[in-house]
C-alpha cells in the first residue's frame, strides 16, 4: 500500500479494478476483501488528510492517543466480524464502564443492580431488584420504553426515576426531542441491566480497544500490494453519475465503485439534504493524572454536554501527570457547513427522501453504497465492518 496526498497528474481510472470512495471502515474493509480474495487493484479515495474515518486516532501534544471524532470502543457479538478484524490488530480486554452522574451521584448506566441500591437505598433498591427479576429474569436487557408499560406501581417508580434520571433530559440534549419521539431502536441501545454486569455492552463477548489503536488497525488493513490509498481527494471531483453509468475524470468507469459517503451529497442534494446531528467536540488537557474514574460519564440530568469521556482511562496509556478528556455537545447538522454528519435521524420522511436518492444508483450495476453514511443507518463499527464484508462476497460472486 502507499498513501499519497491527492491525485498524480495523469491518474488513470482503468488502471483499477474497483475505486473505493472514504477510508473508513466500509471503504478499507472492501478494499481488503476484493484485493485479497479476488486481486481487484484498488484506488482508495479519501478526502479527509487521513484514514480510518470516524474511527481515527492520534496522539495530542501531550502526547496522549485520542479520538477525534468521538470516543469508539470496539465490541461484537458476530464472530466473523471479530475474526476478520483480529487479522489486523490484537485487542486489549479493555471493558468499557459508563457512570451517569445523577446530582452528584455516579450510578452505573446502563442502571443495574448496583445503580438501584445506589438510587433507592440498600434495602428498597434490593427489593425493586427482586420485582425486576420476577417481572423480566436475571442478566436481561429491558428497554426503558417496555418498562414503563409495566402495570405494575413499583416497577412504574423504577421506571419513572430511570426515564427521568437517565433517558430524558440526555436524549433531549443528544436529539433535541423526548426519548418517546425517537426511533425506539435508538433507546434500546441502551437498557435497563436487570443484574450486576457493570460494562455498558452487558453479556457482549467480544470487547476492547485495539491495542495500537484504530489508525494502526486500518493502516494494516490497507497495507496490501494490490490497495493504494489517495488521501485529500473529494471523489465527487471526479465521479459522474449521468444515464445511469459511472463515469470517472470524464472517462465511462467499468469497474466497480463502492461509495461510502453520505448520497445526497453526491447528487448535490438536489432533493433536499438528508438530517444529521453533528457534534462540537472539546478537548481538554489537564496538569493531573486521572480526572474521572471510568472512560465515559454521562451527565444524564445537568450541563449542556452529553458526556465527558476520559481517553486514557480507555486505552490504558500511561502519561503521567498529563490527562485529555473531551466533552461532546450536540446539535443540528447544518448542510454545506463543513460539519460532519455524526448521526443519522432515523425517522420516516428521512427515510423516504434517503430511498428516493437510492433509487436513483439502485440500476447501476457497478455502483454499490455501503456504511453508516451511505445507507444512512445508525451502525456501529461492527455493523458496518459485517455489511462490507457481505457487499463485497456479493461482487465477488458477481464477477
Ligand atoms: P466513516 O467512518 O464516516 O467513513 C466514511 C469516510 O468517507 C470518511 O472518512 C469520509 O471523509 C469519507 N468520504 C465521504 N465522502 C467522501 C467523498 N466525496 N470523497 C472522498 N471521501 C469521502 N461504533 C462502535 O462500534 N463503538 C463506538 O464506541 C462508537 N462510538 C462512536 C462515537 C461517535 C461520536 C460516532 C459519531 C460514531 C461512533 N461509532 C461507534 C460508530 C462508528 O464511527 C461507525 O460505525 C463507523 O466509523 C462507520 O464507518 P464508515 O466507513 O461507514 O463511515
Ligand atoms: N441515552 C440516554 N442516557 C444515557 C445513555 C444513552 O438517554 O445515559 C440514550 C440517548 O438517547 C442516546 C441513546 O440512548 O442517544 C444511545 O446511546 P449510546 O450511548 O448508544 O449512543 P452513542 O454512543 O452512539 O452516542
């Protein structure tokens, strides 16, 4: 693999079997497959100064490994996801621990065993417990939503104090709208533990930080002789959807391009723009150790930021006297801003005007979406690594 920094004069598209648009995780994990299992040559263009997309890190002046764009901590229940990813890196046995600071109080989240006693006292949080238990069974996942149509007047306490306390002042800052107004998948990311597993992914086997970190992990993911990268390079510089074909720097392209940047984008959102939320991320570092005592504490009932996330406490670096944390402050995506579109808003009309920008690629055989952002889904990193490797077994088979 080499990485350059824009295109050489004279760049020839047909010199490639596929071109692949972004150098995230459904960019690089397409690369990979189709160089290795099928020897397609492959351009990848990425028009961030990096690779690795969302998922980039790097180390601050204080010398600390941090995440630009958000905190990412790896965890998967699919095998094949895990198997392919560990071709790349190993993984520490980091377990990822998110406390909800609660007026002062930090009660794990999600609120479990532990987080009862903590809000209702030694011997009431013990009782409630044993009605969840009744109600739902042991080491259960219960989503906030279904526990507050319990018909049952203690269980509607609990359920009460957690929607209040955790849910809905957290997700009104994170979306702007009540946890009822929002896509019910979103909420049940996070439940209500019914048990004393603390890690904020409960009962999932495979979890961590790879242990070089995400930029490592990609740049051994594109190391392959068959794979170039070209970084600082906006693809829709030079791809043109026109008569249902692809072309490329003008030329008809007959190999195939895997596109994971957001679609309206691509048609100049002639449609209208597809919503996001996006995220002011701010990073501070401090003259101290440790400042917090887990990787993320969310501030579910106060502040105007989400969550504080504290980096080392997440990779296990040691930089003594030197800590960076980061606190995230939510807000409408503005198209054209130069913001980044963190989070898809999975509601009905967006839906639809994304599918109506589908439709438009959906016949051009050579032209394939994959990713958070270009099947406008709220995936997580193994999700979109699953969905890649799925599209790239299908041109495989195609070809
Ligand atoms: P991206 O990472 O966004 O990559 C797409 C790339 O395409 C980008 O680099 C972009 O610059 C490039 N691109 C777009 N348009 C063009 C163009 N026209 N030309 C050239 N390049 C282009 N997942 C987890 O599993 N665990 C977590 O803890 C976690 N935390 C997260 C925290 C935050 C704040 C956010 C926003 C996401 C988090 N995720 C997490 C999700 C994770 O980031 C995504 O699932 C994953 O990075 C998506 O990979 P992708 O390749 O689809 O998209
Ligand atoms: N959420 C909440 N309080 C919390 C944690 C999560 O209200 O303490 C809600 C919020 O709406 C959030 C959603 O659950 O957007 C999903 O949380 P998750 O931590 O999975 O979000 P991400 O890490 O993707 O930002």
């Amino acid at each position: 693999m080499g990485i350059a920094s824009g295109l050489p004069t004279g760049f020839n598209p047909s010199a490639y079997d596929a071109i692949v648009v972004g150098a995230g995780y459904a960019g690089a994990v397409c690369a990979r497959t189709l160089a290795e299992a099928s020897s397609y040559r492959v351009a990848v263009l990425e028009k961030r100064n990096h690779i690795a997309g969302n998922a980039y890190d790097y180390e601050d002046e204080a010398g600390i490994l941090i995440h630009k764009y958000g905190p990412h901590i790896y965890h998967t229940t699919d095998e094949r996801v895990h198997q392919f990813l560990s071709r790349f890196t190993d993984f520490t046995d980091y377990q990822h621990k998110v406390l909800a600071n609660i007026h002062g109080t930090l009660m794990p989240v999600p609120f479990n065993h532990q987080s009862l006693k903590l809000a209702f006292g030694e011997e009431k949080g013990e009782h409630l417990y044993q009605k969840l238990v009744q109600a739902f069974g042991e080491n259960r996942r219960v989503p906030i939503l279904e526990l507050r149509d319990r018909n049952d007047p203690e269980l509607a306490e609990v359920a009460d104090y957690v929607y209040e306390n955790v849910f809905l002042h957290y997700t009104m800052k994170q979306w702007d709208k009540t946890p009822d107004q929002i896509d019910p998948a979103v909420m049940g990311r996070v439940p209500v533990f019914v048990g004393d597993d603390d890690r904020y992914f409960p009962q999932v086997p495979h979890q961590g930080m790879p242990d070089k970190g995400y930029t490592d992990l990609f740049n051994n993911m594109l190391d392959h002789d068959l794979i170039q990268v070209f970084v600082d390079v906006d693809a829709r510089d030079i791809l043109d959807l026109s008569n249902q074909s692809v072309y490329v720097c003008g030329q008809p392209y007959g190999g195939e391009i895997i596109y994971t940047g957001a679609l309206d984008e691509l048609f100049g959102m002639d449609l209208g723009a597809l919503p996001y939320r996006t995220l002011d991320m701010q990073f501070e570092t401090l003259d101290q150790d440790q400042f917090q005592p887990v990787g993320t504490v969310n501030y579910t009932v106060s502040e105007d930021f989400t969550r504080i996330t504290e980096f080392k406490n997440m990779t296990g670096q040691v930089v003594p006297g030197k800590t960076t944390i980061m606190r995230e402050y939510s807000k409408a995506y503005e198209p054209g801003s130069g913001q980044t579109p963190y989070y898809v808003i999975n509601e009905p009309e967006n839906i639809q005007l994304y599918e109506k920008y589908r439709e438009r690629v959906a016949h051009i055989i050579n032209f394939h979406v994959v990713g958070r952002l270009a099947e406008y889904r709220y995936y997580d990193m193994d999700g979109v690594v699953a969905s890649a490797l799925a599209l790239s077994e299908e041109i495989i088979s195609q070809r």
